[in-house]
C-alpha cells in the first residue's frame, strides 16, 4: 500500500504527545499517473488577496471516543489503526492529487500541482498523555496550545508546498483523533469534505466510496488565468514564485470556545431580525440560517473589541461557486471554488437597538450580489474583480460552513465528539460548523484571548435573551 516508517519514538510538543511513527501513504498502483496539473484555476480573488499560495494551512480535529475494548494501546495498534492506513490508501486511489505537491517552478508561468509515483500523503501516528475529554469538550475554553501537538505539520518550501498532511492520536483508555493540515489554495471545505467522507466510508464499509472528485480543469479563460497570476505574482515581487507558508502565530493566551445554537434558537433570532426589518421597511433581504447566525456573532465581536461610532467593520466569508460558472463544475470539483463575500458596514449602526438586523442586511445583500448575478459576471467576480478600494478599520472572517457536515464523518466507530477547527487562532476568524450534539443545530468555534471569554459569553447570551423579548 506503499507504506514505509519514517521513523520512531520521535517527541512532538511539551504535551506528552509522542509519535509512534511517520508513513507516507499513497494510492495503490492505478493505470494512469497525473504528473501535474494547473492550480491556479482554483485561485479566486479575494482569496488570492490574502496570499493563498503562502496562507497557513487550513486545521482541522475530529475526536472520536472508542468502547473500552479498542481503548487501549495494543488494540488499537491492532485493530483500528490498521483500519485507518489501509482505508487511507484505498481512498487515495481516486484522490490521487492529495498525494502531489503544489509547486510553481521558474520556468512555468504558473502554479502546479504536481504529482509522481512515489508521491504520498504523510500520516504521523501518535500517542498523547492528554486529556482526551477535556480537548473535546464543548462547555468549557480550552487553551489552543494544548491543540498544536495533536495536528500534522505541512512544512513548505519556496519551491513546493505539500497538499495535504495527517495524524492520527491515539488517547489510551479514551479515543483518538484525526487531524490534517490542508493547502487552501488546493483545498477548499467542499474539497476537504469529500476527501474525508470518502475516507471514512471506505474504513467504515471497506467496499464503498463516497463521491469521486471530479479534475477538470477546462472551464477558464487565458484571460482569467491571466489577471490572477498577476495578482499573486505581485504580492511581494515582483514575480514572486515563492510557495513558503506565512508564519502566522497564534497569540499566546488564546483559548478555543465553542457556542451551541438550537434550532428553537435560530428561529427566535431570525423572527427577530424579519421584525425589526419589516419594521425599518426593508422585507427583501436575504435572511437565511447563515445570514442571522452570522450578523449575531459579528455584532458581537464588533462590541467585544470595543469598535466605535465613526469606524467601518467588514465581514469576510467564501461562497461556493462550482454552480454559478459557465458552463457550471459537478459539485464533485477538486479544488478551491470559493468567491470571497466582504460585506462592510459603519459600526454606528451596528451597535444601534436594530445592530444585528442591519447586519444580516448587508450580509444578505453581498449574498444577493452574488446571486442574482449572471453566469459570466460571477465567473469574472472569482477571476478577475479588482481588490475593493473600500478602506475598513477592522475586518473578521468566517471559516467553515454547516451545509459541510463534518459531524457525518464516521470511521466506523461512531460519529465524532467534537470538531474543531483549529487554524482559527492563527486567522482570527469565528468558525460556523453543524453540531454533533442533537440538541443544537450549529456551532460557533472561536480562539478569544483567555481575558475575553467570559465578555463574549455574556453578550451572546444576553442577546438570545432579548431576542425571545416581545
């Protein structure tokens, strides 16, 4: 299965994570081998506007609990384990990709991913000493420092990137994790959706495969592929092919946290948003799940981080396009098809009495634009819209989206206890994600300095509150 030890016993952190080994897992031996295919086809705009071929990868935990007879370390490295490896190199056969490297070499005029026999997808296996329902709990914060030692590195180069990196942790007596690290401008959440349910169902069936992703690459324009090349040769050129990674850090004290909404929750929120939009005359806005959850959490982090009247706040999320170019992709399509929603706003009006409404307003109408665009002015507004000359006091960002569904990834053992998505205390984005709880309908993920958890925790709740207020 084209395995092969790395090495042993190999100490990771100062959390008692110790790495049982690294292997290189790659597809079985296919007919045809993909020696390299364009990448900047995945590239967007506002993506590219934040330096996606050096952005930090994107991180990711899903904790699993096993019954007592697979806890220990003699079963798993027997049972589960095997399982895992196996159904990995299964799965790459039709992920072949995942296996390459992105790589821009001088005398190509644009970003590769490329991919030769040999090429493999890293898995470290690991042991930790952690506490395994402490790093999966949902009603307490966590110190994001006790995450980093469970996650794979994806060490880069100027020349080339890898796609993707993985781990498995074992917690003896208690479960174990999956963690990757995955190259955004290679692999966007659909992307990485359908690689880990493919996984999962493969290791869980041991015959069937999730959906197979679909390579093509055909649908741009030289002309497109042009104007963003330009882009991201001119972030720090000129002509800089340089893949290296930003060393983004995570601030010290950041602590991670997780807020459950119900489904009775987001009702009341978006009953209460229609109301005070119907009342200010203004009934043809998008109000979706999105929409309300995000205006609620933007609101209040705007107050969190004490902004005034007189500053601009813009709010930064990807919208998957895979149906909106022309011709349209399968929804199967490899890659990064995201175009970036900057919604901005004066602050002044957000903190009003109407603060979240008029933020689910203008988050709805850059939904709205996106939307009731044609075909081809969406295909230009992910290929080649100029950067917005708007100037912002503070930006936030989004990661993630419910509609991915990563509490559906079962290995077999059951669904995960707890997702988390763990790069956001580098970007400083909130994450919406579904919730494995069956009580709550989504989650919001946030890395919050230790001093600034309890203010949050009091506005968002205070602000359920007056929502269920006549």
């Amino acid at each position: 299965m084209g395995e092969e030890k790395a090495h042993q016993g190999v100490l990771r952190g100062s959390a008692g994570v110790s790495a049982a080994g690294t292997c290189k897992h790659s597809d079985a031996p296919i007919s045809k081998r993909v020696k390299s295919r364009p990448c900047i086809s995945d590239g967007t705009e506002y993506l590219a506007s934040v330096k996606v071929p050096r952005f930090p990868p994107t991180q990711r935990l899903f904790f699993y609990e096993l019954p007592p007879h697979l806890g220990t370390t003699a079963a798993f490295s027997d049972t589960v384990l095997p399982r895992l490896k196996q159904s990995l190199s299964l799965t790459l056969q039709s992920w072949t990709l995942l296996a390459g490297n992105l790589a821009w070499p001088q005398s190509s005029d644009k970003p590769l991913i490329q991919y030769s026999d040999g090429d493999a997808v890293s898995l470290t296996v690991a042991e930790s000493g952690a506490d395994f329902r402490h790093l999966s709990d949902k009603s307490s914060f966590r110190e994001a420092t006790e995450y980093h030692s469970h996650l794979p590195d994806l060490p880069s180069s100027h020349a080339r990137v890898p796609v993707l990196a993985l781990q498995v942790t074992l917690f003896p007596n208690s479960g174990f994790s999956v963690g990757y690290s995955a190259h955004h401008a290679v692999v966007d959440g659909k992307t990485a959706t359908m690689f880990m349910n493919s996984w999962a169902s493969v290791c869980s069936s041991s015959n069937s495969m999730a959906d197979q992703p679909f390579y093509g690459r055909a649908f741009l324009s030289e002309d497109q592929e042009r104007v963003m090349l330009n882009r991201v040769l001119d972030q720090g050129g000129p002509n800089n092919k340089s893949l290296m990674l930003m060393d983004l850090k995570s601030p010290g004290d950041a602590a991670f946290v997780t807020f459950q909404l119900t489904r009775a929750n987001i009702e009341t929120l978006k009953n209460w948003v229609r109301a005070r939009l119907e009342r200010n005359q203004q009934t043809d806005v998008h109000l979706s799940n999105f929409t309300a959850i995000s205006a609620f959490v933007w609101v209040c982090l705007i107050k969190l981080h004490g902004m005034r009247g007189g500053e601009k706040a813009q709010l930064r999320f990807a919208a998957d396009c895979r149906a909106r170019l022309d011709p349209p992709v399968p929804s199967t399509y490899f890659g990064n098809c995201v175009v970036g929603c900057c919604p901005t706003a004066d602050v002044d009006g957000l903190l009003g009495e109407d603060g979240v409404a008029m933020a689910a307003k203008v988050i709805g109408e850059a939904i709205d634009d996106l939307k009731h665009a044609d075909l081809k002015a969406a295909q230009d507004l992910i290929f080649g819209r100029p950067s917005s000359p708007i100037s912002v006091d503070k930006v936030f960002s989004i990661s993630g989206s419910p509609r991915f569904e990563f509490y559906k990834v079962d290995f077999g053992w059951g669904r995960p206890r707890k997702v988390e998505v763990t790069s956001i205390d580098r970007t400083g984005a909130f994450s919406l994600s579904d919730s494995g709880d069956g009580t709550a309908a989504v989650e919001i993920g946030l890395a919050l300095k230790k001093n600034k958890v309890a203010g949050f925790a009091s506005m968002f709740a205070s602000g359920l509150e007056a929502f269920g207020r006549p």
